[in-house]
C-alpha cells in the first residue's frame, strides 16, 4: 500500500495551539511540507522553532479576514505549486445566553468557524480547474465536533457553525470529486488541550474507551484520511469521541 505523505504540500488553519499543534507536528514528523496560519505569533514561533529541523511554517492570519486567508493560501500555492492537503481546524467556541447573543456575535462565530472552509476549498478549486495535470491526489479535512448532532444550553452558534461543517463537507465532496480531491470532516468529542494530569477518574470513566481524548487523537486521524489508499471514504464525518455519542444516559 502507497501510504505516504513525505513531501506533500499540507495547508493547516489555527496550527498554532491545541488540536492544531498536534497536526501540524504529525504531519511534519512524517514527512510533509506544512504551513499552518494563525493569529498568535508568539505560539506559531514557538512551534516552527520546535520543528525546525522539518519543513514547517506559518502566516500570520485572521481567518475571519476572508481576504487575508485566500491571500495566505495563493502565497502557499505560488511558493510551492500547489496544496496537497487542506486541514480547516481553526475555530472559536461561544456560548452564552440566546437573550445576549446579537446577530454580529453569531456572524462572528460563522466568519471564523465556517466561512474560511468555503474559502481555501474554493481557492484549491480555482488552482486544479486550471491545472489539470494537479488532478491526481487532494485531500480537504474539516474539523466539526459531536455538538453537530448533541447540545446544550447557550450554544446556538457553535452549533449551527459545526453543524453546517458536516453539511458543507459532503457538498464539496461531490463538487471536487472531479479534481480528486477527497473530502471529509471529523468530529471530536471531548478533547482535553490542557493538563491531562488535572483530569478526574469520572471524567476518564464516563468514556467507553476509558479515557478524555487527546490531541493526537484528532491528528492521527487526519494522518489516516491523509494516506493515497484512502480514497474511498469520501463526503464521510468520522466521530472521534471515545463511544460517548453512542452511550444513553438516563437521570
């Protein structure tokens, strides 16, 4: 099985902290040519400095800033003559009371959690329609979560901006499938970016696996959907949560 990414140009937004440190970290230690954008230069140093030894670096970019974004990934395409894989991680979480939401807080939350997605697909799109010799590997991973189908109180815009994910993933699937380019979303469940140690027994316990999920969890996954053989799940959204959206819970 061809199951390499070593050289592959890789496109990755919010790489900087948390679920996106871990990827990019991945997909540089196997081998990929990687950029990550993100808004926290300090962080972003940090990262490309701890891999310096492979290829790996970063644009400074608002992803809300539909512009800023398409100009990072013409830059990537233009240094490097195409983007292999794009990894749409970047988001923000917001939740409070429907009463004090306005409407330009629940924009926010879709300019930054669900616009850019549209927005690297396309530019993708643009590049392999005029260049058709590219149309032979792509690969589109959207980060969703499990709150596409579960939720809570004060969530509506994180909601509706991770449940539109899953919706404009298989959208893009169909659309892009001629320029083979795969695509498909993932869905966290609980993943902790913070102190493991911190965690309770319950918090490990509530989970079918036994354990909170990590970081690396989310990147190997990625890794997975990554490899040439996997083309045939496509327009998929793979839940990584441990078996916790398939537990029933009464009180």
């Amino acid at each position: 099985m061809d199951n390499h990414i070593e050289d592959k140009v890789v496109y990755i937004t919010g790489g900087a902290k948390g679920l996106g440190k871990a990827i990019v970290t991945l997909f540089c230690k196997n081998g990929a040519d990687v950029t990550f954008c993100d808004i926290n230069t300090e962080e972003s140093n940090k990262l490309c400095n701890e891999l310096s030894s492979y290829k790996c670096s970063y644009h400074e970019v608002d992803i809300s800033d539909a512009e800023a974004l398409e100009r990072s990934v013409n830059q990537v395409i233009k240094e490097k003559g195409n983007i292999d894989v794009i990894i749409n991680n970047a988001g923000v979480s917001y939740f409070n009371s429907i009463l004090d939401t306005t409407v330009e807080d629940f924009d926010k939350v879709l300019d930054i959690n669900l616009r850019p997605l549209f927005i690297t697909a396309r530019t993708l799109a643009k590049l392999r329609e005029t260049n058709p010799n590219l149309n032979t590997y792509g690969r589109i991973i959207n980060i969703s979560s499990t709150r596409y189908l579960m939720s809570e109180p004060n969530s509506e815009s994180y909601a509706a901006s991770k449940g539109a994910i899953y919706s404009l993933t298989h959208a893009l699937a169909l659309s892009l499938s001629k320029y083979k380019i795969i695509v498909n979303s993932i869905s966290p469940g609980w993943i902790e970016t913070g102190d493991y140690e911190l965690l309770s027994p319950q918090d490990h316990s509530q989970h079918p696996s036994g354990r909170v999920g990590k970081p690396d969890d989310i990147a190997r996954t990625c890794l997975f959907l990554c490899q040439p053989d996997n083309d045939f799940i496509n327009g998929q959204n793979i839940v990584v949560d441990g078996g916790m959206t398939k537990k029933m819970i009464y009180l």
